[in-house]
C-alpha cells in the first residue's frame, strides 16, 4: 500500500545515494577523467647493475618471531640484481624467541660475509620502533628499502627498477611496489584476490593523475634524507611515509612492474574484520595528522584526500542512512524510486570499474575468479569496520605490534 513520503525523507534518500555514488563510481570516474585530460607521465629507463652512479643501498627487514619465513625472505632478497658493494640487508630484530636469530646467522655462515646481512638485535617492541633503530645506523644519502619477512619480490631486477623511478622522475619521492594476495580459494580468499585487484587499478590510476596515495608495507623505498624517523604514535609506515612525501610537494610511484606477494592474509570472517579495523584505524591516524595541510595542498592532493576524509568519516554514515531509508521507502511502496536509484548506482558502478584500468600487460587480476558473494562480503565487511572505527578512534591506544596472520603456503602469484 503506497503512503505519503515527504520531500525531506526524499531528500536524504538522495543525498545518501549520490554519497554512494562519489565512492563507486565519481571518484574513479574523476581520476580517469585527470588521467585522460591532463596526464602526469612516469618515466622508467632502468640503470645497468654495473652503473658506478647507482647509490648505497640499505635493505630493512624488521622482525619479531620470523624463523619460518626469514630464510626464504634473505634468499628473496639476495637474489635481486644489485652490486654487492652498494648493498646492505639490515634484519632488525624486536625480541624474537623462536630461534629467527640462529637461522640468519646459520644462512650468513653458508654466504659469508659478501652476503652483506647484518643482524641487529634490539628491544624494541613493534615495528615502528624497529625501523626507528634500524634508521639510527643508516648513514646520509644512502637509498632505504623496507620490506617485510612474509613478502616475496617477484622482480628480479626491483632495487634497480627503483633506482630507474627515481631518477628519471625527479618529483617521486617514494617507489612501492605492485601487492597482490596468493592465490588460496575459497570465499575470503576470492574476496581478498578483488579487494587487491580493485586497489591496485585505483592506485595506479590515481598515479597517473599525479600521485598513488599509498604505498604498501611489504615492499617501498625512499631516500634516506626523506625519512628522518617515525613518530612514535605511527602504526601503519607506509601511509605515513606517503603522505609525507604530498606534504612535500612530491609524488608516489606505485609500481606495476615490480610485483609482490604479501603470504599472509586472513582466514575466516573474524580474521578479516581484525585485520581490515587494525588497517582503518592505522590509516585515519595518518590521515587526521595531516589533514590540517589540506589548506595549501595543491589541487589535484586536495581532491584525493578530501575524497579520503569522507571516505573514512562520512561514507558509513550515508551508506546507513541509505539503507534504513531505501526499507523505508519500500515499505512505503516507492518501490520504482529505490529500484531507479538502484539502477543507476549499479551502473555508474560498473562504468567507472571499466574506467579504472590495469596497467600495460597486467589484467583485472580477480575478476575472473572471485564471485559477486565475495566482493559483497569484502564491501560489507569494509562498511562495518568503517563505522566501528568512527566510533572506536578516540579510544583505541593501538601500535605497529600486533599478533601476526598466517602465511599462506603458495608463494605464486592469481
């Protein structure tokens, strides 16, 4: 039976849909529209392993109970192209009591000391606080590489592609590498293989308009000179190191051409949420120290953070408020306005996805395999943790130690 609906409960119900809209389709649909119009081009010629210019590299792999991956991480890393003069692997330990220290050692008693692994054994406890010691003995001008135990870099040549970023962009100021999950079926797994997939597109899009907004923790790099430290409230290093280099004035290079597998994720809904909360929390940290530097932002930064603040505290909200709105209207028999709006959400959706695309020899990487039910899953999940964390943020006393996930047994590549 159809009753009265009132101009205001109309009114909201499309303020909250074109709210919906911003963040599936006009965000992604402005980033091509940059991109396409007024693109910012990223140059790579990548140097020769031979090339006497190429800077002193230190290599950091912050740990805290790795023995059933540190093995495999230094033989990752040792095998990238890079001469050995200019090359140092920093593995900075937080405590660790499972025996990490008795494995690196016995793999530098194998490889000698031209391996260039240095072990150095703090107390510190999580991983800021590592870094921040680790930092402490790498000198002036030397490149930083940060790079986590259960990451596996599947390009031979990274550290030079780096280098190549670098300086042929003289604007970059941090390179990150391309994360992708392994490939583990299942519904999480599926929804894992999206999330990245969707991501990975947006960033590299969001690259070519002028800037990504993030690197990711498994695999980044930066001058020494562009990271004095950590402040000692930071959870989440790569956002950090990110919005610092816009705050600078300088770009983010997420690489297609430098892929990494990040071997844990979560199992199991329960495993999602905590992990998706902890990320939440960790990057609206970031985004609220920064985000009294909006004013004198260039543009094109004002756009991707502004879209980030409503993101993270106005975004639940609307889609809330569309929800039990869009109940009442059909329970109101506007039957045919919900199903329009519906509509048309759906395919600006699908429009501006297909806008948002994959890099020169790279494909959507989940499509093909993950199913409606498991990106629906992700987006649900990601909404909960949204709202969870808008309440939650002023009390939560979070740090970058956290009981880790599970790797995955398949180091390949979906």
């Amino acid at each position: 039976m159809l009753t009265a609906v009132s101009g205001v409960e109309l009114a909201l119900f499309a303020l909250f849909a074109a709210a919906l809209g911003w963040y599936f389709a006009g965000y992604l649909l402005g980033l091509t529209a940059i991109r396409v119009l007024r693109p910012r081009a990223v140059h790579l010629v990548v140097p020769a392993p031979d090339d006497p210019d190429l800077p002193e590299t230190t290599v950091l792999i912050p740990v805290f109970n790795e023995a059933a991956l540190i093995e495999d991480k230094l033989a990752d890393v040792l095998a990238l192209r890079y001469p050995r003069h200019r090359r140092r692997i920093v593995v900075v330990d937080g405590g660790s009591t499972d025996g990490t220290g008795e494995r690196v050692a016995a793999l530098r008693g194998r490889r000698g000391d031209d391996a260039g692994v240095v072990w150095r054994s703090t107390r510190a406890t999580g991983k800021i606080a590592q870094l921040n010691v680790a930092l402490a003995d790498v000198p002036a001008g030397h490149l930083v590489v940060v790079t986590d135990a259960d990451a596996r870099i599947l390009a031979p040549d990274a550290l030079l592609r780096v280098v190549g970023y670098l300086r042929s962009n003289p604007g970059v100021g941090v390179v990150g590498g391309w994360v992708t999950p392994p490939l583990r079926r299942g519904l999480i797994g599926h929804a894992e293989q999206a999330y990245w997939d969707k991501l990975n597109r947006l960033r590299y899009t969001e690259m070519l308009a002028f800037s990504a907004s993030i690197v990711v923790a498994p695999f980044y790099a930066l001058f020494r000179a562009d990271l004095t430290g950590f402040p000692d409230d930071c959870i989440a290093d790569d956002v950090y190191v990110s919005f610092a280099a816009h705050t600078r004035g300088r770009r983010v290079v997420y690489a297609p051409d430098i892929p990494v597998i990040e071997l844990r994720q979560p199992r199991g809904l329960g495993q999602l949420y905590r992990h998706k909360r902890r990320k939440a929390h960790a990057y609206a940290l970031e985004l609220l120290r920064v985000a009294h530097k909006l004013p004198a932002m260039g543009k094109r930064l004002k756009f991707f953070y502004a879209h980030k603040l409503f993101e993270f505290f106005y975004l639940p909200w609307a889609a809330l408020g569309f929800a039990v709105l869009a109940l009442h209207l059909l329970s109101a028999g506007a039957v045919g306005v919900v199903a329009a709006t519906g509509g048309v959400l759906l395919v600006s959706m699908v429009l501006a996805s297909l806008s948002v695309t994959p890099p020169p020899g790279r494909t959507r990487g989940g499509l093909a395999l993950v199913s409606v039910a498991a990106s629906t899953v992700t987006f649900a999940v990601m909404f909960v943790v949204l709202m969870a964390n808008f309440f939650a943020f002023p009390f939560r006393r979070d740090d970058s130690s956290y009981a880790r996930l599970a790797s995955s047994d398949s180091p390949e590549p979906p």
